[in-house]
C-alpha cells in the first residue's frame, strides 16, 4: 500500500528542516507577542461554507465533507469537513470562546495540516502544511486600524529573513470593503457582460457567481480582456482608500519593500481591505509563499459579534521546497571570487586565492579587466561573496567584501578573511 495521492511522508533528514521552520516562526512570533491556538482538524461544513464561501473554489470542489453517523437515537448526522484552511476555525473559537470580551485584541498563531482536493504537482497537496496567525478584536481595541496590517506586514518580512528565504517579493492589494465593494462588482459585472463570451470557461462561470475572481485568471489569450477591466483601485470610498494609504506609508516607514498589483484577489470570499500575498521565483507555477488580508466581516457572517481582523496563511511546504532549492545553489557555489580591480591587482589576487584555498575555501578568481555592474552580476551567480581588491584594500589590508545574500558590504582585514568566509559557509548550509 502507498500513501494516498496527494499526500507524503516526510523523513529524516527532511524533516530537521521542518522543525528548524517551525522553530524560528515560534520565535519570531513571540517578538511580536503571539500565542499559539490549536484548533479542531475537522469542523462543521457550514463553518467553511459560510466562512469559506459557498462560490469559492475550495468550498464548491475541493473540501473532504462526509455525514457523520449518529451513534445514539438522541444524536443527529452531521455534516463535517477537514479543515481546508484555519481562519475560519479560529474566528469560530474566538466567538466560541468569547475571546473578544477582553476587550483585547487576540495575536494568533497556528502550524498544522490543511486538507484540499487539488490537482496535485509540485508545491500543491491535497494534505499541506501551514504556518498562519490572525490578529482579531473589537474595533476599540484598534483591530481596525491600518497600523495592524503594516504590523503584520513588518513581521512576515522578518520572519522570512529569519528562516533565510532570499528575493522574495511582497505582492499588496486593497480589495474595499462591504460598502464599496458592491459597487465594484457591479461596474465590473457591466464591463464583463459583453465580453465574458470571448473568455475561458472558468471565466465564463466566476463571472457569474464570483466575477473578483475573474482578475485572477492566468489564461494568456484572456489577459487582454481583464487588463481592460476596471479596477478596484478606482472604486475604493474615502475610508478605504485613506486606510490602503495609511498601510502603504507605514510600510515605507518601516523599510519594508512591496509591490502593487491590482489584480491580486485571492481565493477566500472573507477578505476586505488590504490583501497580500509573498511570492517566490524559484517555485514555478505554484509561486505563493503565503497569503493573507483582512477580513473585517468574517466574525459577524459566522454568527459573531463585530470583529475586524487580518492574518495570513504561510505554505510550510513550499517553505521547504524554497530552502531547499537555495541550500543546493549554495552547495555549488564557490564561497568567494576574488575580484582585482585592476591590471596592478592581479598578481596580488592570485596570491590571496591561494592562501584561502589553503584554507580549504571554494575561491573564483578574477582579472583585472573588472567592470563593477557586470563582474558583480557574474560573481553573483558564481560565489556567494565577492572580495574586492584595489589599491586602497591592499595599502591597507582591510578588503571590501560584499555578501550576495544580504547584500551587506563590510571591510574585513585581511587575517580574518579566511575565517569569515566559512562562517559564512557554515551559516548557509
Ligand atoms: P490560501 O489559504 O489559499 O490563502 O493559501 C495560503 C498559502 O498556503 C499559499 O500561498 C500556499 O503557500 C499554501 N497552499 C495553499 N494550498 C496549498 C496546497 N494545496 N499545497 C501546498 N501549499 C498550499
């Protein structure tokens, strides 16, 4: 017998790689004053679809729902579902438990299996892991206010840079609220109507029970149409718009990078407001780290109280997939280039190369014909760092030395230069 289709064992030595994630979100998590929730794997149906969405693709295809028989006469069947996300399942405890009547707001975090029959390819299980957190409470406890989502944004950021995810990019989006959110679909529907039947099927049926979604669509002879489509942007009401920009400049002023799109809609009918997802290169067609938005309404659509929150869903699994793939670009790449600045340094170039490989170090070597933009882009793919030596760094003996990873250049003098290369060959691998 083999593990079902869809899901996998996980292994030694793999599995030291989980654990060192799950290790390092538990600490970052804790710097911003996060507690850890346990939730139920599986939940009532009507949790997801009303949570969830009824028109979403994970409610309508892909949930694992069955009756459970009733054991004893006074008990009734119900109908339950693997959890395909936990956002839901939080938000239905926090109103279970009255979490809000602390007047606080709660900080979240779980890790744990999600359960969805997708297509299975690389990057997507039917049984995958997430590492997600919720921030949620009344509006007096400033659940609300844009400072939160930057907040969240800020930790996201960290925490991939904690576990040594490289070139990720921060995709955001404001998708409006349920004031001005209808007044979108509306204009949208209208510019849809006489177009939707040059479109793809799957366009054809979100245009008429989830249209948001149509902005989605990756079909290339479709992305004319939707480019032509009017945005969400334009239709935003003061309130949301002032709330996107508040989000955006409190980003800035932490330094942390992102990139609009205004197409970025996600998969979840619960989001308002901000939406975001982390996106990497290296994983092809599955491309999303994690994502996540506010979902200011979701507590009163599942019979709760008012209590605007946002939070985010971290793919575990592509995590790995990402680290992994970096450790073996690491592996093949040389710990340094030597790089002279010039004909004069050439010698003396060769004479450093050699004392590191003494060393035991993996070294490229350069010549003087070193153009600055160009040589950095080829030291880049060849060595994990690059030494610079010019005729300041050799009348000093403190060279320039650039870490392709950070990007931080420092100056090291030259006795420690050996050991500072593989410390950093033994921080990567
Ligand atoms: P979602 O809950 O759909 O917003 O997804 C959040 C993150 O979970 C995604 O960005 C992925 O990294 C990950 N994810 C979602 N579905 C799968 C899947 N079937 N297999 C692996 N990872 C997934």
């Amino acid at each position: 017998m083999k593990a079902v289709r869809g899901t996998r064992d996980l292994l030694p030595p793999e599995t030291a790689l989980w654990s060192r994630i799950e290790a390092t979100a538990r600490e970052v998590f804790a710097r911003y004053n996060f507690g850890e929730i346990r939730t139920p794997i599986f939940e009532e149906t009507a949790l997801f679809a009303r949570g969830v969405g009824e028109e979403t693709d994970i409610v309508s295809k892909e949930m694992y729902t069955w009756e459970d028989r009733a054991r004893a006469q006074s008990e009734k069947t119900q109908s339950l579902t693997l959890r395909p996300e936990n956002t839901a399942g939080v938000v239905r405890a926090y109103i279970e438990h009255k979490l809000g009547e602390s007047g606080q707001l709660q900080k979240l975090f779980y890790i744990g299996p999600q359960f969805r029959r997708e297509r299975p390819q690389k990057g997507r299980y039917r049984q995958f892991f997430q590492i997600g957190a919720e921030v949620i409470g009344p509006t007096h406890a400033g659940s609300e206010s844009p400072l939160r989502d930057a907040e969240v944004l800020e930790m996201l950021a960290s925490l991939l840079d904690a576990l040594g995810i490289e070139g990720w990019t921060l995709k955001l989006n404001s998708v409006g609220s349920a004031a001005d959110r209808p007044a979108y679909l509306a204009r949208l529907r209208e510019a849809l109507a006489p177009v939707v039947g040059q479109m793809c099927a799957d366009c054809q049926r979100r245009a008429e029970t989830n249209p948001l979604r149509v902005l989605d669509c990756k079909v290339p002879e479709d992305q004319p149409i939707i480019e032509s489509l009017p945005r969400i942007a334009d239709s935003l009401d003061a309130a949301s718009r002032e709330h996107f920009a508040a989000v955006c400049a409190a980003l800035d002023a932490a330094g942390v990078v992102y990139a609009l799109d205004h197409r970025l809609v996600r998969g979840l009918d619960y989001y308002t407001r901000t939406t975001f997802e982390f996106t990497h290169g290296g994983l092809g067609a599955q491309n999303a780290l994690l994502g996540g938005g506010r979902y200011d309404g979701l507590s009163e659509a599942i019979g709760g109280p008012k209590a605007p929150g946002i939070g985010f869903a971290i793919g575990q699994d592509r995590l790995v997939l990402t680290l992994q793939a970096q450790q073996q670009t690491a592996a093949e790449r040389a710990d340094a280039c030597i790089a002279p600045v010039g004909e004069a340094q050439n010698a003396a170039a060769l004479r450093l190369a050699r004392e590191l490989r003494r060393s035991g170090l993996r070294i490229e070597l350069g010549d003087g014909s070193f153009r600055v933009r160009k040589s950095m882009e080829l030291a880049d793919k060849l060595a994990r760092q690059i030494v610079l030596l010019g005729e300041d760094e050799l009348a000093s003996d403190l060279l320039t030395v650039k870490d392709f990873s950070t990007g931080v250049q420092t100056k090291i003098p030259r006795a420690d230069l050996a050991a500072h290369l593989l410390a950093a060959r033994s921080a990567t691998i």
